[in-house]
C-alpha cells in the first residue's frame, strides 16, 4: 500500500508528463522553477511565522504547504523519493555529529 508522501510524489509526477487542465501542479511546472522555488520559499516562511504564532493546526497546514512544494520540487529536479529517504538513511546512521559552530569576532 502506497503511503501518503509517495501517493503525493506519484501525483505530482503524474501530473508533470500528463496536463491536466485547471491543474495548480501543471501551472507550477508551466512557470518553471523560477515560479517554484518562489512558492519554496513562501510556504517555508508561512511555517516559521505559523510555528511562531503557536497554532499547532496552522503550523500543520502549512507544513504540508511547503512538503507540496517541495515535492514539486523535487520533481522537476529530477529528485526521487528513494534518493532523499537514501540520504536520511545515511544521515541517520551518524552519532555525536554535533558540528562546532565557528565563532565570529565581530570586533574585527
């Protein structure tokens, strides 16, 4: 049974090679990445001032926002869901990996 990230992915690549008429995915490829990068970082906004508010229902929808437009991103990168699952994997495998933060002198 197909999960919801990966219905949402199958959907948006879906609609990439098929047009679908009134289609809000096809009208984002149509623009290009331009236009989806813009609505990235739109929705990323919306999440950190929803987040901030404090209204965990808000802070949900527009968490699937930006997971929307990312997957379109994704998408139209040529990205696929086992290739960003790959790399949490690899990711998750690393312990004691808190980085040092460079510290800045803002006197010089």
């Amino acid at each position: 049974m197909e999960n919801t990230f990966q219905a949402l992915y199958n959907t948006v690549l879906h609609r990439r090679s098929e047009h679908k008429e009134g289609s809000y995915t096809c009208y984002l490829f149509e623009k290009g990445l331009d236009k989806i990068l813009k609505k990235v970082g739109e929705e990323c906004s919306e999440t950190i001032i929803a987040a901030k508010n404090g209204v965990k229902a808000d802070t949900i929808a527009e968490i699937a926002d930006l997971q929307y437009h990312l997957m379109v991103m994704m998408v139209n990168e040529g990205i696929t869901l086992e290739e960003l699952e790959a790399e949490l994997d690899r990711r998750s495998l690393k312990t004691g990996n808190l980085k040092t933060f460079h510290q800045v002198d803002h006197n010089t």
